[in-house]
C-alpha cells in the first residue's frame, strides 16, 4: 500500500498479516482483549494471548475467542523469564504486540513498584525474549515487535499546541515515567541488538470491558447507580479520547505497515475538557435510562490528582498518511455505543465490585507524601 495513497481496509489488514502468529501480551486487559477479537475477526492470524491475569484483566472479553483452534493462552508474568523463553519456543512468534503493563495513574500514586516491575523489568525481558528467539529465525528481518506505549510520556501541554513524533520525553507520574523507560528500552534494542521494534503512543482509550476504575465506565456506573460523581479538580483537565477499537486497528496497521523503528502517535482529535466529557455522559445515561434527578447535579468537584497533566492533545497526522488509518467512530457516537454497553453489562461489573477486585474507592491520593513538598 503506497503511503498516503488510500486508506487503510480490512481486506489490506487481512492480506498483509496473512497466516502470521502474533503473540499479544497484556491480552487479557482492555485493550489487549480489543486487539485479540480483532485479529480473530479481521485476519487468519493465530493468536497467542500472554497475561498473567491481574487485577484488571477480564476474561469475559475473551469468550469470542476460546473455542478457536487458532487461539491460545499462557497465563504467564513477564517477570518469569524462563516461561517467557518457553512460550517463545513453544509457539514461535512471527510479531509481537506489547500491551501489558499496570496502566491506572492513579495506582502508580499508591504503588509505584508494580508499575517498575512489569512495565519496565517487564520489557525488557520480553525484548531479551525476541532477541533469543530472532537468532533462531530462517528469516529475523521479518520478525517485528509493536511495543504500545501512551501520549503521557511527553507530559502535559498548556493551552496551544499538540504533541508530535518529535515531543520531548517528560514524564511525571509513576506510571507515564515507567512507560517512558520502556519506550527507550524498546528503542534502545531496536539500535544495539536489532530488534525490530515500532513504538506507538496513543491517547486515553473508551470502550467495552474497561475496568471500572477508570474515568469514563466510573462515571457511566455511578451515574446509573445515582452516586455522586467525582470530578477531579475543576474538571478543565483535557484529555484526548479514542475508542478501544479504533486504537486496536491502529495497532493493526502499524504491525502491518510501519516502517522499521519508526514511532506512530494514534489519536481520534477528540480533545476535551473532563467536565465536558461528564457532562455527555450524563445527558446520555439520562436519555436511556430516565429519571427524576438529572445526573448532571451528581457531578462533584474533588480534590485535584497530585501532579495532575493539564492537557493531552496528538497530532496523528503521520499514522494517518503513512499508514491510512483513521478512526471510525467519533466520540459522541463511541459514548453513546459505550454508554449502552455498560447499561448491557450490568452483571459484568457487578461482578467487580463483588469479587472485591476493585470497591469503588477513589486511589492516588498520595497519602504518603512527604509534608511540604
Ligand atoms: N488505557 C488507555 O487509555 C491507554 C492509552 C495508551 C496506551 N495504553 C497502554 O496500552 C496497554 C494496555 O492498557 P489497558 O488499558 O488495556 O490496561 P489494562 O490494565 O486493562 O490491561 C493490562 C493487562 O496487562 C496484564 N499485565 C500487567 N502486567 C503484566 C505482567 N507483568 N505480565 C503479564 N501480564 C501483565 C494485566 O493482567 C492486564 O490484563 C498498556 O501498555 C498501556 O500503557 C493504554
């Protein structure tokens, strides 16, 4: 596919990626489970699904996948690397899609370490996989990892301006620190030892089986339970959204077509301010499931997120050209289907809460900063 000339089909995403075997690490989680269902969909690709099943992975969002024979799953630690070496020999990957990692801001506050070790120690195990497993290839040059990182390392933006391929790393919270680290572990192996890595960094995702905890599902549920709605701050904070299987075809695309160590910043251009994204949640729940209160008075200023990124915007102007993809959905339409879903999924959340995985409970209040600082 010439670059810039067409833009990015299935039918192109079926043909490149062929029969090829792509082991998806962090398969079980939000994302990772987008990009699974989306490889059984739209290729003939077998799918290797690398999870150590945290807190936050959702099994449910595999049921679609179970009974393929071109599915497997290893329940496996990145920070194992003698399971690591074995998957890589029993199953022979031709690419890798690198997702797992601990993802919520939040935790990172409460409990860097986890985020050091399967983002960062994680990584780079996982490279030290690839770079054994390519020198045992016919053919390594065609192997190739996509490590999917996020906008957050390149840190916060004031009011103007939107960040690049060529933005300055500078991450402040654990957790965008600890994706930075592995961003440059993953360059880093691409230079020295050859492994052939594509970096991508991609806005705040939304979709199905997001875990509760996070902005949109927490504001969805709590508007459907008529709970008080925690906004941090004055909710000016912009974020820029994308739905979970735009992102995941993204990906796709750049598996498929990127060039060699290049880097690809995804984004949807739907920047906006976390008050005004509560707000449409709000009128959204309100329209499918009416009653008396509107959700909009449930909404409640909170104390801020200690070092929390005003503003997130990308410019995916070289994914777009390079490589055709653009999103399919915008964010009021993804909302609404995201709204419903919730609505749909009651006993799947439920679950959750009952499982006592996550209560409900605000995290990252930094209750252990140092006074005065
Ligand atoms: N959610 C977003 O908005 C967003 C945006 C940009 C980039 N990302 C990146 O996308 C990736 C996936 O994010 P998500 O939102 O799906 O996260 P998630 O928390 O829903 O899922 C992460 C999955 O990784 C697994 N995992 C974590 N540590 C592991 C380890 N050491 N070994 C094996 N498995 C492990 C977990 O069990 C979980 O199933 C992350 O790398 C994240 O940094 C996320």
């Amino acid at each position: 596919m010439p670059a810039g000339t067409r833009s990015l089909t299935d039918q192109d995403l079926r043909t490149a990626l062929g029969q090829r075997t792509i082991l998806v690490t962090g398969g079980a989680g939000f994302i990772g489970s987008a990009v699974c269902r989306l490889l059984r969909d739209l290729t003939a690709c077998r799918i290797v699904n690398l999870d150590k099943l945290g807190y936050a992975s959702s099994p449910a969002a595999l049921e679609p996948l179970t009974r393929e024979p071109r599915y497997a799953f290893e329940q496996t630690d990145l920070c194992d690397r003698a399971a690591l070496a074995d998957i890589f020999q029993r199953h022979r990957p031709d690419a890798v899609i690198h997702l797992a990692a601990e993802s919520h801001v939040d935790r990172s506050i409460d409990g860097p370490q986890a985020f050091i070790m399967s983002n960062i120690v994680g990584t780079f195990n996982l490279l030290e996989a690839c770079r054994a497993h390519m020198a045992s290839l016919s053919e390594p040059a065609a192997f190739r990892l996509v490590h999917v990182s996020t906008d957050e390392v390149y840190g916060s933006l004031e009011d103007g301006g939107r960040f690049t391929e060529q933005s300055r790393y500078d991450p402040r919270s654990p957790y965008s620190a600890s994706k930075a680290a592995s961003d440059h572990l993953a360059a880093a192996w691409r230079h020295t030892f050859g492994v052939p890595t594509l970096i991508t960094n991609c806005g705040n995702n939304y979709g199905p089986f997001q875990f509760p905890e996070k902005l949109i599902p927490t504001l969805i549920i709590r508007a459907l339970k008529g709970q008080d709605l925690p906004i941090y701050g004055g909710g000016t904070n912009v974020r820029d959204w994308i739905h979970v299987e735009d992102h995941a075809r993204a990906l796709l695309g750049v598996l498929a077509f990127g060039s060699l160590g290049s880097k690809y910043l995804i984004g949807a251009e739907e920047q906006h301010r976390n008050l005004d994204l509560a707000h449409m949640i709000c009128d959204l729940v309100d329209g499918m499931v009416p009653r008396n209160q509107a959700s909009r008075s449930l909404i409640t200023h909170v104390p801020d997120r200690p070092g929390h990124d005003h503003r997130y915007a990308i410019d995916s102007s070289k994914v777009r050209t390079e490589i055709g993809w653009a999103p399919q959905r915008s964010l009021a339409e993804g909302l609404e289907s995201t709204v419903r879903w919730y609505i749909d999924h009651k006993d799947w959340w439920e679950d959750i809460f009952r499982s006592g995985r996550y209560g409900g409970e605000r995290l990252g209040l930094n209750q252990r900063q140092v006074a005065g600082t």
